[in-house]
C-alpha cells in the first residue's frame, strides 16, 4: 500500500540524488571507510551520506507531538529539533565475488570505495534490500551504469515495485539488462543468502552472511534512527510504504536479533552501522560492535 506521506518522502530523496549528482544541493558528503571480517570473508562498511532530517513529525513518530518525539532524542542526548541519519553500504569480498549490499544515494560512495582499492568495474554482484533511492540512487552515475559489470540482483517484489514507481523510471532504464531477480529465502551469491523482511517495501529483503562461525544480518530499512526505531519501535514511520507492516517487521526482527544476539548491519544508523541489539523491556538499544579486520 502506498500512502501519499511515502510518495512524498521518495520525491525527496530521489530529487536529493539528482542535486547530488547534477548541482550539489546536497551537501558534499566525506567518504569514509570500515574493514572487519566475517569468519573469513573481508568486508567494509562504506559511508555515502549523511541525511538531517527535520524533527517535524512527518517521518518519525508519525501521529506524535514533536515535543514527544524530542523528549526521546533529548534522552538520547541528541538535538531535539533534527533526527541525523548515515547512508551506508556494505561491501563483501567473497573469493570468486566482489559484492555490493546496495549502494547510496550518489553521495561519497565512490570515493569510499576508492578507499579499500576497490575499482567500480570489480565489483560482480550488487544485492539490493529494496529500491527506495538512498540504496539504489549510486547504481547510476552520469546516466549509465556506475559498476558496469556487476549483476544487479533483487527480490521479484521489489523490481516489480520499482518499476511501476515513476520517480524511478531513469534509473530503471539504465540498469533494466543488468537485473536478476530471486525469490526471498535463496542463497543469492555464495555465503550471502536473502532474508524476507517485508513491510519497509513490497520485496524488502535483508541478507544474511555466514562464514565458518562467523554471521552477520543486513536488515536494510528494517530500522531507520538508532534513537526512535529502537525506544518505540511500533511508532509509524513515513518510510515505511505498508505502514502496518512495516511496524511488524521491525518489532519482530529486533526481537528475534536480541534473543540471537546475531551481528547487524543497518545502513542508516551512525556509521559505520555494525553491532548488536538488546531488548531493554518493552524497547531496545543499540550496542556498536565492529569485529576486527584481522
Ligand atoms: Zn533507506
């Protein structure tokens, strides 16, 4: 289900990814870079932007007073009149594969994965969690294909809902010979196997990477701030497309994360977006924790 609020925010974003690239609207944005491992596959958290969101209460806490919403922010010790957000990506460096768990928003992206020796034409394979522009808006640069050879690969929900999105018809133009898509629950390339994580979007998956002992979830936009996804996490989210849905897959998700204590990886909380979740009563926190790169 689409709500008008929903439009309203991919409008945004994706008219953030045009400035990004065309007339530098958006800020410029600072590359940076994150290795660790898993088990004995090398991976980097990649940063492409930073989004300042005005505490308005169209996104987060959606039917809540502002100052209800700032009361969480504050105790957070954060500012109470903006909620910050990280765009970040994940690359996997898998013996026969250079992957891509989706990409920004054609902010720093490029330049961070300068960082690691990564050349764009190396990269094999990009997995999406779901096509909302700031995880699909770097697949496109100057109107072709940003990673030329990789294959682009995303659940059969989620490229169906691409396509009939109109804000989304450039990009889909440019990557349409490039996408492959599966059905949730696959091993999508080896060791990384797709997660249904419905709600966010029609085909919202996340990806889970398993290496010997080692395992770690990408639950893509299965939360959004690192304050208000986590102390009330069944508040609506303007995001979320299927509001209802999307408030179910984050409350049992985090659920399931806490009582696993399984590794995360959240593309939007403060870079470089990897730790764990613990409930904390009815609510949870979030505990950074970056393995080591060795
Ligand atoms: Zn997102």
């Amino acid at each position: 289900m689409l709500n008008s609020k929903t439009l309203f925010v991919a409008s945004s974003l994706t008219a953030l990814a045009i400035a990004a690239s065309a007339s530098g609207q958006m800020p410029p944005q600072q590359p940076d870079s994150r290795a660790f491992k898993i088990g004995s596959l090398d991976l980097v958290s990649l940063h492409d932007a930073q989004f300042v969101l005005p505490n308005d209460g169209k996104i987060f806490g959606v039917g809540h007073s502002t100052a209800e919403i700032g009361e969480l922010l504050k105790a957070a010790g954060a500012p109470t009149d903006t909620v910050t957000l990280s765009v970040d990506a994940l690359l996997v460096k898998e013996p026969k594969h250079v992957i891509l768990i989706d990409t920004g928003v054609g902010g720093a992206l490029q330049q961070s994965l300068a960082q690691t020796g990564t050349k764009p034409e190396e990269v094999t394979d990009i997995l999406i969690t779901h096509s909302h522009p700031d995880h699909i808006g770097g697949l496109v640069k100057d109107g072709k294909l940003a990673f030329p050879k990789a294959t682009i690969r995303m659940s059969s929900a989620e490229w169906a809902f691409a396509k009939k999105n109109a804000q989304l018809a450039d990009i889909v133009k440019v990557i349409d010979d490039n996408v492959k898509t599966f059905e949730p629950g696959v091993e999508v390339v080896p060791q990384i196997t797709s997660v249904s994580l419905m709600g966010h979007t029609p085909g919202h998956v996340g990806y889970e990477i398993v290496s010997g002992k080692g395992k770690l979830l990408d639950i893509g936009d299965t939360v959004h701030s690192s304050i208000i996804s986590l102390v009330e996490p069944e508040w609506p989210v303007g995001f979320d497309n299927d509001e209802k849905g999307g408030e179910k897959n984050r409350i049992d998700t985090l659920k399931k994360l806490a009582k696993d204590n399984e590794l995360v990886f959240t593309p939007h909380f403060p870079f470089p977006g990897v730790g764990r979740i613990t409930a904390d009563g009815d609510h949870f926190s979030w505990e950074p924790s970056l393995p080591a790169a060795k």
